[in-house]
C-alpha cells in the first residue's frame, strides 16, 4: 500500500514529486524519500515519519534543485520498522529504486547477494531488487534488459521505478500484481501508483499491466512484454481527486471492502509457499519450546479486533489444541488474573494503539510473553509485545472495520497453522493450507453478490431493530455483523449464539422483526441452526440466510432471503461470511443517507480509556 511517483520531462522535478507524494499520504505515511538525478548523480533524500518531514529536509533543496528526473515513496512498513534506513528508494553503484509490492523470497536473495559480499543497509525486502539491478547492469547491454533479469529473479507482487545515473533522463518501469499508471503530458511524463498523483499534471494516462517492463523519457514511453513492444491505449480519466483517492468508489468502507482480495493475497504472501504447501511465520520469532510450554493463550482486543479474537479462540482451540480465554481488553486490564509464566497473551489491534487493548498487553507482558496481531507497523502495541504478526490490511480509513477484520482472521488462521506445526500436531496440513490459496477466489466470488445484498438492504433498511444469529465459528461474526449496522447506521442490532435465543431474546421476535441467519454447510452447525432458524421462523421473524450449503430446500420454507456464498472449508467460512455482512451494513446506511466513513461518536482509533 506504498505510494510511489516519478517525473521525467523538462520541468523541475523535486516539487512535481512531492507534490504527488502528498496526494498518496493516504496510501501509507510512516517514512518518505525522494531521488533526482542532479549533474549526472543520483541523489537521495529520505525522511522518517510523515511526509512534511521530508519536506521540510528538502526546504533548501526545493530552491537549488535543477533536476528535471526523479522517483519518490511515501511508505506504509511491512518489512521492517518506518526508519530512515528502511525508506525507499534504496540504492547501490549508481542504481536506486522505489518500490511498491511484496518480494516473497528476498531472504534467499539477500542470503545470496551477502555471500557475494554485498553489504545491506536496511531491513527491507526492495533492498535485494537495487542490488540485484546493479549486478545485472554489469553483465547486460541496456537497463532495460538488466530492469528485466531482475525482475525475472523475484517471486511476488511489484511496481518499481528505477533511477540508473548513467543515463540521467530516463525512469525505468517494471510492474506484476501492484498498479502502476503513466501520465502522458507534452514533452513530459508522471508516473505513480494511484491516479490523484496524476491528476494535477494530466487526465490522459496509460495503465500498464503486469509483466510490463518500460523505458521514459521526456518524449517516448517504450512498454514491452515477454520482449515484444506494447502499444497501449492512453485512456482520459474523468474522476476527481477524492472519487479517485477512492479507487472511484463513493466511500472509503466500500472501497476496503472491495480491497479485501489485495490485501488477503497479501496477507498470504510468503508466508505461505504454494508448492509445499507449508506455512512459514518465521518473522514471528516465535520457538517452539516457548510454544510447546503454552498453557493457555489469552486473547484481548477491543470492538471488531475482540471478535477476531473469538474466532482465533475456535481456530486455535480447534487446529493447535492450545486452551484459549478471550477478553475484552478493557476488562482484562482491571479483572484479578491468575496468569502462568508459560501463557500467552495474545493482542490483536488494527492500529496498535488501542489505549485499552495496550494496556492489557502490557499488564499480560509482565507476567507471560506477549504475542500481537496488529495492522500497523512501527505502533505501540506492535514495538511492546515480544513477537508480532502483521496483517496488512493497508491503511484503513473508514471508522467501520472491514479488510482489518478479514486479514485478522486470515492472520489468527496462519497463526493456529504454526502453532500446530511447532506442537507437532497439525493434522491434513495439506488440506488446511491448499483451502487459504482459494480465499481470495472465494472473496471476489463473495463481492460479486454486492448487488443481491444491496436490494436486500433496500428492503430492510427501514427496521429499527435486526438481530444476527450464528453458532460456532460463525457465533462471532454474528456479533460483528450487528457491529457494523449499529456503528455506521444507528440501527439497534443484537449478535447472538443461534442456540442461546430460547433463553430469551426469543421473546423479542415478531412479525416485524428481521433476522440475519448465518447458516455453515458443516453438518452438525447446519442442522443445529437450521432448528434455531425455524423456531425464529415459526414467530413471523422476516429472515435474511446466508449460508455456503447447497441443501436450499430445507431453508427456503422459512426465508425471505437467501445469500449463497462459495465453499472452501469450515475454518475459512468466517472470512466469507463477513462479507455479505459488511456490505449489508454499508447498503443500508447509505442508502439512509449516513455518513459511513465518519459515523458519530466514534473514533478511528480509540488512545484514551
Ligand atoms: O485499532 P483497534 O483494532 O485496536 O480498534 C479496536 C476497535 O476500536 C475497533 O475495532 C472498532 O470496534 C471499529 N470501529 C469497528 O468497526
């Protein structure tokens, strides 16, 4: 989720880049850099922290600069914490690049270049990509050619622009699975990862698409594929800055949505090798005899970060066979706690600054080690636990949690995954980690029924009331379902276990009030909900299913509605099942004429008690 631009053309270079740098903060904002090729050399500039931190680096600069030829970053970490040494671009022998994207086996490429004496100065995994351009350069006739061994040598998703001093008016371009768009002007070009960059220069743009490698310079874009040259179309964009910020969608919440099957590939990049089907957490630092002494983990998190940890409880208990406790974080903090040396706490926070969920890290991390699910890097709650997994969401700017959500659980997912793997009890691997390469299939399956739940949306919209009902692993997206409808539409909606309503909440159901059932195709959750539904259904309850079971028979008598989703596995149907839930939330508020990004009384992130 970097955001990254280039100049080459006739004017002044330095302001055009941080001029798009500032329309990309939004992509990510922990460190930024520039580079320009002043007289013949490279020169680079990088900043810890947000952008106006490099502005204020380059004031002087601003004024000197002749450079009419250069790259920028604005960075959002995921390998290595946001420092100045891990701010791109980076640089080696008179290469330097920006990068946006994944380098899945830049540890066996860095191993590779250390034994061949190349000193790293960073923790990043785009370090490997400059070095390896530079040793390429030596041995191939053109850039281009040496942009495309390089290339050829990384697994994983990239967009890179690369500045080669040699030849001082010329950006090179290599892009598979990260956007990257060329803006056309007159004698000029603008290169970045996202159109608002774009927009105050030129409407006309050239999208490249993966595979491509190019060459500019101020008056030719050479593009070329599998070396054969492209001719692309240049398209005229219409969209205004903030519709484009949005990827052309009317929120930030339906846009994270719809990010979801970037950001879960995402998620899943290396970590997760597709050949043998293992799961790697190294980053982790966890050991296994740490985790083979685990008693108990206790799970604490706030809101949408508290029903991950619901989940995680079910997918932890059920892959590793390790007990869990989950809590919410601003009870745990208070409540008297009978923690052992040998338990972990487990935290989980999309923006790791979460006052509440901090503090019961903290109060966890002086009894047992510490353990955190977190989004951003560089936060608090991720530099206090003892090892952190990171989601990668990218930022989230919505106030409704949607892609932090669904990349915890993914998260929670591996997590079990590698505890299993070090007890030595993990049974059908194969089959648990085969299921997570369908998740992103599954998901952009799951958001082409954005249609079939906006009408149903329009038809409840009006309700006061809604209750939600799951069992199982889909007891706690039920609660979260009723999360997002309270929190962005102001409609009081209850999360329920399916086998708990008999207990009392039964007595609220009429004629009048809509019912969303979640129900799994596992036999005995499918049977044991399917009786739940019925004894709603026998009260007049108006009922929305949703469900990955084929056996619509059995349902169809009591429903108004039913949502099909896509199978994969049991463990994985929490992330699915969020789906239709999220956009349900998002259609009905909307349509009621909300604010969904900006709900009242709430906050993004909640840093007071
Ligand atoms: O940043 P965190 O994950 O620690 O935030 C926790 C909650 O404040 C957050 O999940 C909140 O419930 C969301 N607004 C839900 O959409």
């Amino acid at each position: 989720m970097c955001g990254i631009v280039g100049y080459v053309g006739t004017k002044k270079a330095l302001p055009i880049l941080l001029d798009g740098l500032g329309q990309l903060e939004y992509r990510g904002y922990d460190s930024a850099g520039v580079a320009l090729v002043e007289d013949g050399q490279l020169e680079i500039s990088r900043a810890p922290g947000r952008l106006s931190a490099l502005k204020k680096l380059l004031t002087e600069k601003l004024t000197t600069s002749t450079g009419t030829n250069g790259i920028g970053h604005t960075r959002w970490a995921t390998h290595g914490k946001p420092s100045e040494a891990n701010a791109h671009p980076h640089a080696s022998e008179g290469v330097c690049l920006v990068h946006n994207g994944i380098i899945e086996n830049h540890l066996e490429l860095r191993r590779e270049l250390e034994r061949e004496g190349v000193v790293f100065t960073s923790e990043t995994d785009t370090e490997v990509a400059a070095h390896l351009l530079a040793k390429e350069i030596k041995t191939t006739a053109t850039p281009l050619d040496a942009l495309k061994q390089m290339a050829s040598r990384l697994r994983g998703s990239y967009a890179f622009l690369a500045l080669d001093e040699r030849f001082p008016d010329r950006i090179f371009v290599a892009k598979t699975a990260t956007p990257i768009i060329i803006g056309v002007g007159e004698g000029e070009f603008f290169i970045a990862s996202d159109i608002p960059a774009l927009l105050p220069y030129t409407r006309s743009v050239i999208m490249l698409e993966d595979g491509d490698i190019a060459e500019l310079s101020p008056t030719r874009c050479y593009i070329e594929r599998d070396g054969v040259e492209q001719k692309r179309e240049v398209v005229q964009i219409t969209w205004d800055r903030t519709t484009a910020e949005k990827r052309g969608f009317p929120h930030y919440m339906i846009k994270e949505i719809f990010d979801q099957v970037e950001v879960i590939s995402d998620a899943l990049r290396e970590r997760v090798d597709m050949s043998s089907l293992e799961v790697d957490l190294s980053e982790t630092h966890l050991k296994e005899d740490q985790v083979k002494a685990t008693r108990t983990i206790h799970l604490v998190g706030c809101g949408t970060a508290w029903h991950a940890c619901l989940v995680a409880k079910y997918l932890i208990e059920s892959i590793a066979g390790i007990q869990c406790v989950v809590d919410h974080a601003s009870e745990f903090r208070y409540r008297s706690l009978t923690l052992h040396k040998d338990d972990i706490v487990l935290a989980i926070s999309q923006s790791g600054e979460t006052a509440d969920t901090l503090a019961a890290l903290l109060r966890g991390g002086e009894q047992c080690r510490t353990v955190a699910i977190c989004n951003v890097v560089g936060s608090t709650i991720s530099r206090k636990a003892d090892h952190v997994l990171f989601t990668r969401a990218g930022p989230e700017i919505s106030v409704a949690s949607t892609k932090a959500f669904t990349t915890q659980l993914v998260a929670a997912y591996l997590l079990a995954i590698a505890l299993a793997e070090m007890k030595g009890t993990l049974e059908q691997r194969r089959e648990a980690v085969r299921a997570l390469l369908n998740l992103p299939g599954a998901i952009d399956s799951t958001l082409k029924l954005n249609d079939v739940i906006e009408r149903i949306a329009e038809r409840y919209r009006t309700h006061r009331h809604v209750l939600f009902l799951g069992r199982g692993l889909c007891y706690p997206i039920a609660l979260e379902g009723a999360l997002k409808l309270k929190e962005i539409s102001y409609i009081h909606a209850e999360g329920y276990p399916a086998g708990e309503i008999k207990h009392g909440p039964i007595a609220l159901v009429d004629d009048n009030l809509p019912v969303v059932v979640l129900l799994p195709r596992q036999n005995e959750l499918f049977d044991k909900t399917l009786s739940n539904l019925r004894e709603v259904g026998s009260r007049g309850a108006r009922i929305i299913a949703i469900t990955d079971s084929e056996r619509h028979d059995e349902i169809a008598p009591y429903v108004e509605e039913v949502v099909t989703l896509p199978f994969i596995s049991h463990h994985l149907t929490p992330i699915l099942m969020s789906i239709p839930l999220q956009l349900f939330a998002y259609h009905v508020a909307q349509k009621n004429g909300l604010d969904v990004d900006l709900p009242r009384n709430l906050a993004k992130s909640v840093t007071v008690e």
